[in-house]
C-alpha cells in the first residue's frame, strides 16, 4: 500500500494553486516541522526561504544528522525539495524553544503556498523528558506554556500575512494547532481554512465545551491509526477519522506507516480494541485523582526519571540510570509509596476498563 513517498511521487507534478491541499499535504507539512533547519532559516526568520534552498542549507551543516528526528524526515525533506508542488513553498518564521527550567518544548514554522495561503505546522513532542513533561501536565494544568506559544506564534503570523491560514500537527503539534485555532479572535478565526491534528492528544472538558471549539468542529480534522494510544488521550469531541497502519501497538504513532491511497489515507471503521482499552483504562485512572493527585504523581514519575543523567527518552532505560532510580526509590519512602498507591489504582482502572468493555459487547 502507498505511504507518504509514493504520494509525492503520483501528486507532486501539480502545485498547490492547481489542486488545493489536502489533509496528506497537512500531514507532510507537520512531518516537514520536526526537524531542525539550518543558520538561514534560523538567523533569518523574517525573510522566507524556498524549501529547496533550505534543503541545502541544511545538509551543508557538520551537524546536519543531529538536526534529523528520524532518517526518513531527511529523506521526506529531500523529495519536497525536488517536488513541483512542494519545492517553490517558502519557509518563514521558525522558531525552536527549549526550556527546561520552565518544563517548555515549543517550536513551529510557517509555509507559504503557491495559492496564497500559508500553513503553520507546529512540532510535536520531541525526544526530551522536557517535552514529555509538559505533555503529562496537560492531564491536570489548564494550559502548558506550548500551548500558550502556539497562539502567540499564530497571531503573530496572522498579522504579518493577511491571508487564508491552515494550521496542523503531529503527535503535541496536532492539540497545539487545534488549541490556537480555538483561541485565536473570531476575526482570525475565520480566516482559517481548516486545523489537522495527526493523532495528537485532546483536551480538559472545559475546552472542548468553549463555543469556540464547537463553532471550528467543522474545520478541525483529526487522524489516528487504528490502535491509537495517544490521539485518544484527554477528551475529543470533534469526529476523527481512523487511519490504517502498517505498524502494531504504539508504533502507529509514527505517521510514515499510514497507509494512503492517492490523495486520500486508507481509512478504517474504528479503533482496535486495544486502543479503546488503552484508552478507557487511562480515562478511569484519571477520573479517580483529583487535579493536585495528578500534580503529584506526574511530579513523581519525572523526579524520579530526571535523576538520570540524560535528558533524552531513549536513555532512561541505560543501565546506569536505572541504578540511580532504585537508589533513590529505596532513600526514598514517600516517593516509593506514591508511585505503588498509583500503580496499584492504575492496575484496579485495568480490571474496571475490562468488564465495561465486555459487557458492551
């Protein structure tokens, strides 16, 4: 079946004036956010820069490997670059942050199309424990510093482009570009066209009851794979439209194995079992902490991973570092009794999720 390549390759002889974008267009444009362009697109945010030429411009770099998510980005941004329909897009107005003082991960940037709109594609969570922090605080904060910088980005860019607006994201861009959307004036509001959130999880029940958000469900179209984990987490009301994968379990997440059929994803009834279990069980842990439980137990979790002596994810699992973690659990007795109370709610939030799932059958 077709993934994003086999996409460029069958559409990408016609520009965006011909032949409008499309939710597949959405998604290359999040992809195209993740990775870290070069001196010119940073040094010079206000002056676009044909994709193309920042093609080169990063891969010119030492350190250009660094600045790549995964390998694939890099192979994504080389077909634009030689893509009709993508290569005469210009990049403005990137921005990177970083802070982990303020537990913020934020970064976005802005394409200008070939038919007089531009789409702001926001970055999702990147390998930090920083920017994993901030995803779980959502689950008891009423907005993350993320959020608040997307709509600060998007009304900045509405102002120095007047013209029609898209706004998308994978994974976090995806809740960051529905939550600018949903927040910016009504007068900025109706200049966007539509909001793609690419399994990016949802909200606290007090924004999606905001009459803002009830009056862009019509323009906000969210994806996930089938055995989705993270675009179920928090509450959606908007429909979604279930995407086939390639992958299995949590794999999915990563959109290069979503399957397309030309300009379309190949599309699925609904989620797997798993996935609405997964789901469920997480709804039924959440709703018995109060907001301040979940302070703490999000606090716990990083307390305890951030004792390592990485930053990055896939370095909590080194051997050294899981030495560090029994050290401090065992010197610990308050943390240690924290986490087991949780874990022991989280396993009872399992068993309850199980039999409301049978008994739906």
């Amino acid at each position: 079946m077709a993934d994003l390549f086999d996409y460029l390759l069958w559409r990408g002889d016609l520009s965006f004036a011909q032949v409008p974008p499309n939710a597949v267009d959405a998604l290359i444009f999040s992809a195209l956010s993740y990775i870290r362009f070069g001196a010119d697109v940073e040094s010079s945010p206000d002056t676009p820069i044909l994709l193309s030429k920042a093609f080169e411009d990063l891969t010119s770099l030492p350190d250009f490997e660094d600045r790549i998510r995964v390998k694939k980005d890099l192979e994504l941004l080389e077909a634009v670059s030689q893509s009709p329909r993508f290569s005469n897009c210009k990049i403005y107005q990137y921005r990177d942050i970083l802070i982990r003082e303020e537990e913020t991960q934020f970064a976005a940037i802005t394409f200008l199309l070939d038919d007089g709109s531009a789409f702001l594609a926001f970055r999702g969570t990147d390998y930090t424990l920083t920017g994993w922090k901030e995803d779980f605080n959502m689950s008891f904060q009423d907005t993350i510093p993320a959020q608040r910088l997307a709509l600060e980005y998007t009304l900045e860019i509405s102002q120095s482009q007047l013209m029609p607006l898209r706004l998308g994201g994978h994974s976090k861009g995806g809740n960051l570009s529905m939550f600018a959307a949903i927040h910016a004036p009504e007068v900025l509001r109706k200049r966007i066209l539509g909001v793609y959130n690419h399994d990016g999880p949802g909200f606290r029940e007090y924004v999606t009851e905001n009459p803002a958000y009830l009056e862009m469900v019509p323009r906000l179209h969210t994806y996930v794979p089938q055995s989705s984990v993270i675009g179920m987490l928090l509450e959606h009301e908007e429909p979604y439209t279930v995407v086939k994968s390639k992958q299995v379990g949590i794999l999915q997440h990563e959109f290069y194995s979503w399957e397309l059929d030309g300009p379309d994803f190949v599309t699925m009834e609904q989620t797997t079992w798993d996935s609405r279990f997964v789901d469920q069980t997480i709804k039924n842990w959440l709703n018995e902490m109060s907001i301040s439980e979940r302070d703490a137990i999000v606090d716990a979790i990083f307390d305890l991973l951030q004792a390592g002596e990485s930053d990055n994810v896939f370095e909590i699992l080194h051997p050294k570092n899981i030495r560090n973690y029994i050290r401090i659990l065992s010197n610990n007795g308050g943390m240690r009794q924290v986490m087991s109370e949780e874990f022991l709610s989280l396993l009872d939030a399992a068993r309850r999720t199980q039999q409301q799932l049978m008994e739906k059958k």
